[in-house]
DNA sequence: GTTCGAACA
DNA sequence: GTGTTGTTCGAAC
C-alpha cells in the first residue's frame, strides 16, 4: 500500500538499488536510513554505474510511454475500453471458484535449515550466503533492512553483528524432500517452484477426507515419533522451543494452537485435525513442523495467482485462505499492491507507478489505457490481476527447456583463460545434459564485462548436440567471434555462461545417429584400407568406431577440439526440408521422415558394404564392380585434384581461381579482399576489419565471420559440395557410389572447416 | 524462425 | 567484494 508510491517519488537514488521490503518481516523498518547505508556503500562502484545506466532506461522507457499516453485520443481510449471489457465479459464468464489451490512457502527457509542445526544462531541475526552474495536472512537480520539478494558486505554494514553462514545445498535438498513427502500426501501432482515453495491443488484431498475417520486426521507430535521410550516434560518443552526458530510473535494460525476444529490433546503428544481446508492445510504445516523442526505458511485461495499472494499475509508461521467468492476476491485484490502480484517486478511496477497505478483496483480503473500502453500479453495479464484471476490448473510437470551453466570471478582478460574456462562450463554442462540425457540444438554463450553488462550469443545447430566437443565447439567459436570483435582490447570478463535449449528428444535421433556413425564407420574402415593420405586421420578423427558416439575423450588442447561441423559428423544428422539427398546414392529421397530416410541411408550403406566387402574379403566380386568401382575413384580424385588446384590459387587470390564463380560473387570476394589485405589469413582479424560482409561465392550465403581464414574453408567447403553432386550428376544413375569413395570427398578442409554447420544440413538437403 | 536483451522468480 | 538457473516476452532481422 505504502511501498507503491513511495517508489514514484524517489529522491536521488536509484530505486532499483533501494530496499526492496516487499518481503514478510520487512514492515516498518526507517527504509531512508537503510537506503541511504545501500546508496552510500554502493556509490561509484562499476555495478552502481550499472544500475544507474539501467534505471536511466527504465526511465526512458517510461518518458516514452508517456509520450505515447499524451498522444491517445478519446476516441482511441473508448475503443479500447469496449476491446478490454468484451475481454473482461470473457474472462469473468471463464472464472472458476471450484478448485481450492494451496501455495506453500517454507519461512526464510535456508537461514531456518542452518538455525535449526546450530541453535547459537537463533537469536543472532544471520543470512545465509557469502559476502558478494546472501540467498535469505533470518527475521532478526531483517528487521536491520538485510535480505535476500543483498550483498553481504552492504548486509554487514547495515547490521555490523550479522553472521554470514555459507550456503549447504545438499542440506536443503534432503529438507526439500522431505517436506515434498507430505505435499505429496495431499496432492500427488504438485507442483514445486523451488526447494522450498510448491503449489497444490487440495480439491481432491479435501473431497476424500470428509470421509475420512480421526484417526486418519491425527498426527503426533515429533516426541512420539522418537524411538526412546518416554520423553520427560521438560525435554519436550525444549524440542518445542527449539521448533520455531523463527520468531516470538508470528501472525497467526500456527500448526500448533488449537483452532475451532482442531483437537490438542491434554499432555500435548498428539492433534486431530478436522476436515475444512484451513486444518488440512494446518495439518500439512504440522507434519512439516514435525518432520523438520522447520515452519512452513500457506496461502488457501481459488486460483494460484491469488494463493501465492495470500502465503506472504500470515508470514511467518502462518496461514490465510481467501474465499471461494468473487466477493471475497475482488475485497482481497482491492487495495493489494501490484507489486505483490507474481510477474510484476519493479520495472513494471516502476511503469504503472508511472501511470498513477499502485494497487490492483487501479489496474482495473486503468485497463483501456493499458491496453494501448502494453503488449497484448502484458495487458492481459494486468486484466486477469485486476479481475482476481489465475490459473486453476496446476501444471503436472513441465518439460524443462534449457540448461546452462554460469560462472562468476575477478577479472579474466586472457584469451586462453577465457578459452580453457568455456571449456570447463561446457564440461560441466555435458555432464548435466547427460544426467537427463538430453540433446539441444541452440548453444548461447553468455558474457558479462567487468562494467556488469551482460551480451548473449547463440548459434542454433541443424542437429542436436550434447557432448562436451560438440558444446564447446559452438561455444568456443561464439567467443572467438566476441574477442575478435573487441581486439585489439582484450574481452575483460566477470563472468561466462553456456546455455543449451532447443532440446531434440532423443528417440528422434537416435535411429539416424546410428545410421550416420555406420557410415563414418565404413569410411573410416575404407580410407584406412585405401591409405589415402589426408583424409584418413581425419576421418578416424570425426568418425572412429570407439569414439563415434563418445568422442568427449579429445585431447583438451584448444586447438585440437572439433569445429561445429565436425562435432555434427560424429552425431547427427537433420532433416526439416521436405527431400532429403541420400549422402549415399546422391537420390533425393521424397520424405521428410528422419525414419524413413535413415532406412533408405542404411539400405544404400548395407548394398555398399557388401559391395566393399566382397572386394576385399572375397572373391566373388564381378570385374565390372571392380572396374566400376576404380573408375569412381579416379574421378573422385580428378575432381579433388582440380579443387584444390583451384583452392591453392584461391588462398593467393581469392578473385581467380575459381572458373564456376559467378562475376558479381567474384567482386564482392575481392572487396572483401582489400579491406583485409593486412591480415594473414591464420589471424582473427582486428576489428577495424569489420567492414563488408562475406558472401561465399557458391553458395551466395552471408557468412557470420571477418576472418578471411574461416571464410576460405567455407568456400572449399561448399565447393566440395559442388565436387559432390557433380559427382552425384555422373554417378547417380549408372553408378553406385560406394561409402568410402564418398567419404573420400570429406576432405580435411571439410571436416575441420569452422564454417557454419549448416553445410553438413546442406548435404543433406 | 533466430537472435538478443530484458524482466522476473 | 553485487549470484545462479530457468522462463518468457518483445523487438529486430
């Protein structure tokens, strides 16, 4: 009520820097005080400049918003108003009273968990996290302005006697389990938030207990459940205090005091709850209680927006239900902040503050107006709060999308630190994505400089990858490109993230990844039995038996790790277009079923190993194969000859060379050329390099790259491919082009290329 | 459809 | 001495 407006009219500071007391245990504190302690520490720090940078945007953006408002006629407005109530008459007639939803939320859990296991802390005030860094505080340290998300160091001084306990997740995991135990007891599809929050849906439970007899509603207090025999009074009086750790004077509804329904017995040794949704969920709270020595709130409401509000009103050790009425809710959201609701934070709350809107009922006054200032989903959303509305149905369990990996330390300016460190997160991050074995396709890189500023860069792959070669290969890459881009100065980082989303299930794969390792699998046989110089340690490289499907076991050394192509030739292969060129027989296979292209692969493969193998394992084999198969051969080679005849020139001069070139393609290369003629072609470029972009003049692609050396094996690239289906023209209808004459055309260059990899997705097209 | 920054929990 | 993980959205391309 108080905190809406006080934001508006911030004097000096930033307001994303000031105390944040939407937080239980926060009220009445001298926020100017505090604020002023968090201003003064903060001052002239690289993240204060920071903040200050982003809420000059968030003003901005306000600025502009306003602009807008001032520019909104009155007729505008009256169409709006019609569009949010034909909206609203939708909405009110979807509106749902009959689930009862539960949002339960453990009391400053991780600092309750480390004050439970070492009770000196209980009356001192203490948070729980590092100095840079407090996840939660306990109500003591609260009451001082310290809470979550506050560096220790500022946390220290606004409360000098403030101890700082280090985090233990492998503690709060076990309370975690042991508490979603119970949810499960009352609602087998909850839905977790975090270790220590989770949703429920009771309406089943409470249907099922009315029927329920006491002795099905009675629970023990943790005295009975101990082994030894008898406990004296005084011993459980002790158990009892050391219970709520928390606080003296908590709002209300505790597990333990008895309420209307509820039974205590006379000695205190165990409790009958009755069977209305307040003593189930008072019931719930207790066997927490119990089980943990740890206190729980609970919010009781229609909808889940509404039950996460109404777990923060009894905090601590609390609960509230809100009526299942629509008079009931529309009292409750009258005068509720728009801050307390999820998914407003403090740029949208800073916005509609803006805009004279700080508690829900405002929303509601204000809908035309928002509907034209905000996106359509934005705008909703503030429809659904005003009119008290939320979602029902609890999600069973949602699919996760991404996975990643962060890290933060001092300043890392050194490329190969910064390499060797990607390296790590990308190990780090194969190793989770292969707990879930998962596959993804989009690999983000996440950078932030030591001026706090954070950049994301991603590449989206044709094929899922996983292993920690394929990861960092994309990622590696990802970063060359940043570090190129700020040289001559050095990249000075804070911190470095991989991220991996777009997952691909994997049974979608699997079957063409095998196909595809079966083929690198009769190359690699082949090229070893050819002896054909080059190509062989290459191909064993991608394609060997052992490490095909494993091939995380490279040498560490940077130079050495695949490119994002290779890393594709060992595990995958895509197919989205609607043909696919069988890399076999060069046919275009009229599907687009990844199985049915993969059986038409194996089919082509197992027609051309035995082909293979009848000529080196027996002698069955007719001359005309033999001859057929030599001839492939010498044309292989002639056509590789001639390309790297032509390569060579083109390295010198990219302009000639290269006969099938298109003129113009040719000129835009040779543009290219003279703005980086300083360069060596081994080299990133500098970044005064960056001028025109490269078109790669086969396959008139844009290429993502200043470095002339990348570019050049993107160009041998596609004119292997060129190689490839000249070769597919004269073979596909009288020859069958065996795997390892094909696989001869995977040059070096090919596989090593750092190009992008949708050219192996190319190939396949 | 992809990329990127931003907001949010 | 200002964290980590995951999701979603909107804008730009």
């Amino acid at each position: 009520m108080e905190n809406g407006v006080a934001s508006t009219k911030e004097e000096g500071f930033l307001s994303r820097m000031a105390l944040n007391d939407n937080k239980a245990g926060m009220e009445g504190l001298d926020r100017d005080k505090i604020n002023k302690i968090i201003m003064e520490t903060s001052k002239g720090s690289k993240f204060y400049e920071n903040e200050l940078k982003r809420d000059q945007q968030v003003n901005q953006r306000i600025t502009k918003m306003m602009l807008q408002k001032a520019r909104i006629t009155e007729q505008q407005l009256k169409k709006a108003q019609a569009q949010v109530e034909k909206v609203a008459t939708a909405l009110e007639k979807s509106r749902d009273l009959s689930r009862v939803i539960v949002h339960v939320d453990m009391d400053a859990f991780y600092a309750a968990v480390e004050m439970r296991d070492c009770p000196e802390l209980k009356d001192k005030p203490m948070a729980v996290g590092s100095m840079s860094m407090l996840s939660t505080s306990n109500y003591h340290a609260r009451k001082y302005g310290v809470r979550a998300a506050m560096p220790g160091f500022i946390a220290k001084k606004l409360c000098p006697s403030l101890v700082i306990v280090p985090l233990n997740f492998d503690k709060y995991r076990a309370v975690s389990n042991e508490i979603r135990e119970i949810f499960a007891d009352y609602d087998p599809n909850f839905q977790p938030l975090s270790l220590d929050e989770a949703y429920l849906d009771f309406t089943d439970h409470l249907e099922q207990r009315q029927h329920w007899p006491e002795s099905a509603r009675t629970h023990h207090f943790r005295v009975r459940d101990m082994t030894t025999a008898e406990l004296s009074q005084e011993a459980m009086t002790e158990i009892r205090e050391l219970s709520p750790v928390l606080f003296e004077d908590s709002p209300g509804s505790s597990p333990s005091p008895v309420g209307p329904e509820g039974v205590r017995a006379p000695a205190g040794d165990f409790e009958v709850f009755g069977t209305s949704v307040e003593e189930a969920v008072r019931e719930m709270r207790f066997r927490i209680e119990q089980k943990t020595m740890l206190t729980a709130s609970a919010g009781i409401a229609p909808n889940m927006m509404l039950a996460k509000v109404c777990s923060d009103k009894n905090k601590p050790n609390g609960q509230y239900r809100l009526p299942s009425t629509r008079e009931a809710v529309m009292d409750f959201i009258h005068n509720l902040p728009v801050r307390k609701v999820c998914g407003i934070g403090k740029v949208s709350e800073k916005m509609l503050n803006a805009l004279g809107i700080s508690t829900c009922s405002h929303l509601g006054q204000q809908m035309a107006l928002l509907s034209l200032l905000f996106s359509e989903t934005a705008w909703h959303h503030f429809l659904e709060v005003s009119l008290g509305l939320g979602s029902t149905y609890i999600p069973r369990h949602e699919e996760r999308k991404s996975m990643s990996t962060e890290r933060t330390f001092k300043e890392l300016s050194k490329v190969e630190e910064q390499l060797s460190l990607c390296r790590e997160l990308c190990e780090d991050l194969a190793e989770d994505m292969k707990k879930e074995g998962l596959k993804g396709k989009t690999v983000t890189l996440k950078l932030k400089n030591v001026n706090f500023e954070v950049k994301t860069r991603a590449m989206t792959l044709p094929c899922a990858v996983a292993t920690v070669d394929e990861i960092f290969a994309v990622a590696k890459d990802l970063l060359k490109t940043e570090i190129e881009n700020e040289s001559p100065q050095p990249l000075r980082l804070r911190l470095m993230g991989v991220r991996i989303s777009a997952f691909a299930s994997l049974d979608d794969k699997k079957p063409l990844q095998k196909s595809i390792i079966g083929f690198l699998q009769s190359a690699n046989a082949a090229s070893k039995n050819e002896g054909s110089g080059e190509n062989a340690p290459v191909i064993a490289k991608a394609g060997s038996p052992a490490k095909a499907s494993e091939n995380n076991h490279l040498p560490p050394d940077l130079s050495e790790t695949p490119s994002p192509v290779q890393a594709h030739a060992s595990t995958s292969a895509c197919a989205e277009s609607e043909t696919l060129t069988c890399p076999v027989c060069f046919r275009k296979v009229e599907t687009t079923d990844l199985n049915v292209f993969n059986t038409h692969i194996d089919q082509c493969l197992s027609n051309a190993s035995q082909k293979t193998n009848n000529g080196t394992e027996s002698d069955t084999e007719s001359e005309s194969d033999l001859k057929k198969d030599r001839e492939e051969r010498a044309a292989v080679n002639k056509l590789r000859r001639r390309h790297e005849a032509q390569e060579k020139k083109s390295k010198v001069n990219p302009q000639k060379g290269q006969s099938s070139v298109k003129k113009d393609s040719v000129q835009k290369v040779s543009l290219i050329k003279d703005d980086n003629k300083t360069a060596t072609s081994q080299e990133p470029q500098p970044s005064n390099s960056k001028g025109p972009v490269f078109v790669c003049p086969v396959c008139q692609l844009t290429q993502e790259t200043h470095d002339l050396a990348v570019f050049n094996h993107h160009v041998d690239l596609c004119l292997n491919q060129e190689v490839l289906h000249e070769l597919g023209r004269q073979t596909s209808s009288s020859i069958n082009l065996s795997p390892r004459t094909s696989l001869c055309v995977y040059s070096e260059k090919f596989v090593k290329s750092l190009g992008p990899c949708n050219t192996i997705d190319k190939f396949f097209r």
